[in-house]
C-alpha cells in the first residue's frame, strides 16, 4: 500500500512534465533580441537614420559644365573670330551662414529620436514575450492542476459508485460526479487549444518555425516588488523610452523653426568661368571670370512667412504630443502597479489562507465522508472549491508579472529578477497528506 501512495503520488506531482524540456524566459529574452525582425527592422531604422546629418550638413552639389560659342551656322570659328570660344564652368550655391548646420541638427535630433523609438519597439517585443510566457506558465499549471483534480475526482466517482452498488450511497452521487468529470475533460481541452495558440505567438516573437518544438516554461516564483509609485513615476519622466524620443522631436521641431526663420536670409551663388577663344592655336588670349548671385527671397509673404507659421504649429503639435505621451504612460504605470499590488495581496492570502483553508477544508471532506458524517456532494462541493482557488492563485501570480512587465516596457526599469525558477510555494503543501487520505479510503 506504501508503494502504491508512492507511486500516485509521483505520477501526479511529476509525471505530467517529465520529459519535457524546460525553457527558461533568460534565453528566450536573448533569443527575441538577436532574432526578431521587429527588433531588427527598428536598429536598422535607426542606423540608417544615423547616415543622415552629413548629408544634411553638406553644401549642394556644384554644376559643372561646358559650353561652346560659335558665330557661324556654316563655319567652325574658333580661334578665328575673337567671339567664338570654348567654356569651362562651375556653379556653387552655398547657403547661408547657420542653415547647413541647423539642418545637420535637425537630422540629428530626429537620428536620436528614432534611436528612442527602437528601444521602445524593442522593449515592447520582449515585454509581449514575457507577457506571452508568463501566461504559458498560467496554462500549463492550469493543465497541471487540473489534470490532477480529475484524477482525483475519478477516484471519488468509483467510491460513489461502489458506495451505491453496495447500498451505502445514491444515484445522484454518482451522476454528479460524472458531469464534474465532464466538466474538467471540457476544461483540458479547452486549455490545450489556448496552450498551442500561446505556443504558437511565442515562436512568432521569436522568429522560429510555427511547427518547431518549444519545450516547457520553468517554474515561477513571486518577484517582490519593492519600489514605490512614485519611484516609478519618477523613473517614467526620465527614462521612457517613449518620453526622450518625443523630446527629441520637440528639440528638432525648435530647430526647424529657427531653421524657417533663417530662410529670409538669402543664399549664395557663386560662379567661375573659363574661356578658351584660339582652339590652341596661341593667337587669342584666354578669358575668365568670376561671379557671385544671390537667392533672394522674393516671394517671402507668400513662401518663407508661411514656412515660419507652418514650423510654429509644428513645435506646438510636438510640445503637446510629449504631454499627451506623458499622460498615457503615467496612466499605465500606475495601472500596473495597483494590479500588481492588489494581485500580491490576493497572493499572500491565498498563500497563507485561503489555499491551506480549503486543503484543510477537503481533508476533512474526504475523512467525514468516509466515516458517513458529510454526503457526497460536499465532499465534491470541497474538491471543486479547492480546485478552483489554486487556480486563481496561479492567475493572480500570472496578471502580477504581466503587470510589471509593462511597467518594465514603460519605465526602462528590471522588476522581474532573471532567477524565476523555484520550488512551488503553496500548492503542493498538501498534496500527500490528500492522496494518502484517498488511498486509505479506497
């Protein structure tokens, strides 16, 4: 009988993945860092980026080119007919002093915006991967839990039916008991079909084969949150990734509209021209000359002051965008956190209550029905209670990371420790006193 209890026993605890592999969420961070095409589209957008300020900050390119003059439709002329020449020229346009480098700044800024921008994406690819596994890990203790809850209910069925074709128990006993079963067979099934749609996103982040294999999330304990709101809001306003690249954007916009302003200035064109007039022959004196234009802004009431007004509105729309930003992000953090918090509170007292309460709870069950004190419908009723409870407590532990994930994403902060793996906490505390109470009875 010892070794049939140990047998159960380690069939319930382990067997359900034991031969799994188990994948822990440090390599499938690093993985979605080097693989993800998101994540890679993002760098190489930024690095590109990058390749702008120098080009902005450089003169436009020179014209250079040649002419030939002729003062005869019939005859070649040159080096004849002093009006006949062959000409070698070059045009530069060089822009007023201040606006190249105020366009060298401006991709600059816009460079450094988009840098902010990628690590945002790519804080919030790792965040839906940790989201996503956090709820694999959800799933997979759900399967867990129930599977053992089944078993268990199956064992109960077959003491209601021996009870009842002994005339000790009813037919209903047993009915209820099979629709229980029912149930959680409709609840493994449906867990399974979330199982591999969850599998299935976390290979997409990871840019692996939809039909690859994955493995087994590891176990996961409670990080403790110890940092306040306010420390949190705090790190939001300076460190969102969201927040610098909207910053960096309302610097660049200010640039732009010094920029317009410096476009009443005019710009420079500067020429030089050579003049051959002999062909070579030496009988003719070679000519040069230098010019110097200007781009006037002419049009201005209908060009540059509308460029300022436009440029104006522009560091507005910038300005408000970073609030609106802020708002949004602030709202989310502190979202998050009251998840978090409430779902640590719900943690501790199904921890160090209501879990080992209603394990108490059943035991009990369990030896009054064997004794004839309870019928089997509250043996049943404390069964479904127990059940019902462990999976809530695997539910709130899943939304409590999830919630500090996004504060991560957000805040550019590490909540969540890297060292998940760990023994279970709560729910196992139990669970031989439980299957021994079950085997004595049969």
């Amino acid at each position: 009988m010892k070794l049939f209890q140990i047998i159960l026993f380690a069939t319930l605890i382990f067997g359900i993945n034991a031969s799994a592999e188990v994948v822990k969420l440090d390599s499938l961070v690093q993985e979605t860092s080097e693989n993800n095409p998101e994540i890679k589209a993002s760098k190489a957008r930024w690095e590109a980026s990058t390749m702008r300020p120098s080009q902005e900050g450089s003169l436009p390119n020179p014209i250079i080119g040649g002419r030939i003059k002729n003062v005869s439709f019939s005859d070649i002329t040159l080096g004849e007919d002093p009006r006949s020449d062959i000409q070698a020229f070059v045009t530069q346009e060089i822009p007023f002093p201040g606006k190249l480098s105020s366009k060298e700044e401006i991709a600059q800024q816009e460079s450094e915006s988009q840098r902010w921008l990628s690590d945002a994406i790519s804080r919030k690819v790792i965040a839906d991967l940790k989201e996503a596994y956090f709820e694999w890990f959800f799933i997979n203790k759900s399967i867990e839990i129930t599977n053992r809850n089944k078993e268990l209910l199956e064992k109960f069925t077959k003491i209601a039916e021996v009870k009842y074709e002994v005339g000790m128990g009813i037919q209903q006993d047993v009915l209820k008991a099979q629709v229980e079963l029912s149930g959680f067979i409709e609840r493994l099934e449906l867990l399974n079909e979330r199982k591999e749609i969850v599998e299935t996103k976390i290979k997409k982040i990871l840019n692996r084969p939809l039909d690859s294999p994955l493995g087994e999330p590891e176990e996961i304990a409670k990080s403790e949150l110890t940092v306040t709101l306010s420390e949190i809001t705090d790190a939001t306003s300076e460190r969102a990734p969201l927040l610098k690249s909207s910053s960096e954007i309302i610097d660049s916009r200010e640039e732009s509209l010094k920029l317009a302003k410096k476009q009443y200035l005019p710009d420079f064109i500067l020429g030089a021209t050579y003049f051959n007039r002999d062909g070579g022959n030496g009988d003719l004196d070679d000519i040069w000359q230098v010019s110097l234009g200007l781009k006037v802004p002419l049009y201005y009431w209908r060009k540059e002051r509308f460029g300022v007004k436009e440029a104006v509105l522009e560091v507005s729309e910038a300005q408000q965008n970073y609030e609106a930003t802020k708002n949004s992000l602030l709202f989310e953090v502190k979202d998050n956190y009251i998840t978090a918090t409430t779902a640590a509170k719900l943690l501790n007292l199904y921890q160090t209550g209501i879990i080992p309460q209603s394990s108490l709870s059943l035991e009990s069950a369990i030896s009054g029905y064997q004794v004839g004190d309870i019928d089997f419908l509250t043996l049943l009723d404390n069964l479904i209670t127990l059940f019902n409870f462990e999976l809530e407590y695997y539910g709130q532990l899943t939304s409590y990371h999830k919630a500090l994930t996004r504060i991560e994403e957000i805040a550019a902060i590490d909540l969540i420790g890297s060292g998940l793996s760990t023994s279970e906490e709560v729910i196992n505390n139990n669970k031989i006193r439980r299957e021994q109470n079950v085997t004595n009875q049969k």
